[in-house]
C-alpha cells in the first residue's frame, strides 16, 4: 500500500483532532480560535455555530431560541449543505474515531465474515431523529442532548470524562460485534440530520466505470456501503445523501475509479449517459 492509500484517512484524522485540540485549548489555554462544544460554540469569539439538530430539539421543546444561536444553526446548515452534511460525521463528530475503529477492528479480525444475527434498517437513525423531537416537545428538554455520545466524548475530551464513557463503550462494543457501523450508519439522529442538510450537496463523489476493476475494496471500507450500490453497473456520481464524502473509498481504490467533484454539473450528468448508454 502506498501513503496516497491513506490520503483522506490522514487529512481527516489531523482535522478531527485538530479541532479536538483547539477546543481544548479554548478551554485550558483560554484560546480564542474556537470556544465551547460542538452543540454551541464561537469562532474568534464572534462567529456562532451551533449544531441545527440541537435547535430543533430545542425548538420543539418550547425554549426560546436567541438570535446568536439561530445565526449559528444557519451558518452550519449552510456550510455541511455545500461540503456534504454527513462531512460531519467523517471530518469532526468525535465518535466517528471509535466507529472507525470498531469497523477496522472488524476487518482485520474477520468479523465481517460471520454469518449476521441481527439486520437493522438504515433508516432506524430517521425515526430516531423524529422520536428525539417527539421526547422533546413532551418532556419540555432537549431530550438527544442529555444522552448524546457525541457530546459525551466531546465535552470528556476537553474537561475530562465520566460515568457516559459506558455508552462510548456499549457502541464500540455493538458496532464490533453486532452491527457493522451499527450506530453511526444505522441509530444516529445527529447523523440524520446532516443525512438531511447535505441532501443536494455538490461536492460529491465520482465513480468512473471505465477504470473500474471490481476489486469491491470500497464497499469493504465504506460505511455507508448502500451509496456505491453503481459498482460493477456504471459510471454515476455518489448522490445518496448517506454518503460521509470520507474518502476512504477514493484512497483505497488504487484503478482512479472513484475520485471528488464538485458541481453535480451538465457536464458530469451527460457523461453519465453516456457512460450508461
Ligand atoms: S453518525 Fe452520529 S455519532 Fe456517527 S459520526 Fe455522525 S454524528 Fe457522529
Ligand atoms: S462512498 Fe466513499 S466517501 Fe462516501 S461514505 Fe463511502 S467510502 Fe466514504
């Protein structure tokens, strides 16, 4: 394997902790670059971003929604809804280290291998996210944030961690053993979310059928397998909102079959077409 094999891996890993770090030093160093968690945080000390799933909870919940807060949902909604809502999932969102660990543990170890015991419908993560709502506007409290993984391995990270690392754990353990990217690809509402803000994203991944192979090692490493369901069939863009724009396949792929594009534009659609023609 060449160091190009693990290009998006690398980038990724030194974003997501990266953005670990600086958080953290907004915390012990009073660092301004940005402040907070990743439901509600500044950047530069002006710049509010908030996470639009944790809005819509509080929304439903009956709070009053300060103008700062909605400003930031916005400019997060904008920004995953041009570079791929679920880039979240893959570029930031903390948890995404111990899926990804768990996925990789699985290959290695065979696991994939073993004959499946449990099936769960990807869709799982979209009734969550309505239920989450639901609990909301009952109960009075954003009911995903008390519980939210994410929050408990950011906020552990960057003031240290507590009795919450047993979920951190329980998901490990589930997407080991039980479902593969069982949480992140199947029960996730925060990944619904950006499932739902990156659906007509430009940025997205290319398959080019012509240099293709069928090696199928990108659907081994996808943890979204379902959005390269055009392998083997034709040439088409990734345009599955499910997709995390992650890059694992592209590194991996070592016949330049899968590569980014922006712009899902004429151009790219008429030489679909063609391909499929
Ligand atoms: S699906 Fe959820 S836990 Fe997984 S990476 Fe996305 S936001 Fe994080
Ligand atoms: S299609 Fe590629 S970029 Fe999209 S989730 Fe799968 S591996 Fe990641």
């Amino acid at each position: 394997m060449k160091w190009s094999n693990y290009k998006y891996l690398i980038l990724r890993r030194i974003v997501q902790l990266g953005l670990l770090f600086l958080y953290f030093a907004g915390n012990i160093y009073g660092w301004k670059i940005i402040r907070g968690t990743l439901s509600s945080s500044s950047l530069f000390g002006t710049i509010p971003l908030s996470d639009p799933f944790a809005i819509l909870q509080m929304f439903a919940a009956g709070a009053t929604i300060g103008a700062n807060a909605l400003v930031g949902a916005l400019i997060i909604t904008l920004f995953y809804g041009i570079i791929g809502g679920r880039a979240f999932c893959s570029w930031v969102c903390p948890v995404n280290l111990i899926t990804d660990l768990a996925n990789w543990l699985r290959r290695v170890l065979y696991l994939d291998k073993i004959e499946r015991k449990v099936w769960m419908s990807r869709n799982v993560r979209y009734y969550v996210f309505g239920l989450a709502l639901l609990v909301s506007a009952i109960s009075g409290l954003a009911a995903f944030e008390i519980i939210s993984p994410i929050t408990i391995m950011h906020r552990g990270v960057i003031f240290g961690f507590g009795s919450g690392v047993g979920f951190l754990i329980a998901i490990f353990l589930f997407d080991l053993f039980v479902t593969k990217n069982g949480w992140c690809g199947h029960i996730c509402p925060l990944g619904a979310t950006h499932s739902i803000i990156g659906r007509f994203a430009p940025l997205s991944v290319k398959h080019n059928a012509d240099n293709c192979t069928l090696c199928m090692k990108c659907k081994e490493v996808c943890p979204e397998s379902q959005v390269l369901n055009m392998i083997g069939k034709r040439s088409e863009l990734v345009t599955k909102q499910e997709c995390t724009n992650c890059g694992r396949c592209i590194d991996v792929c070592n016949d330049d079959a899968l590569s980014f594009t922006i712009f899902k534009s004429k151009e790219s659609n008429d030489e679909n077409k063609q391909n499929i023609n």
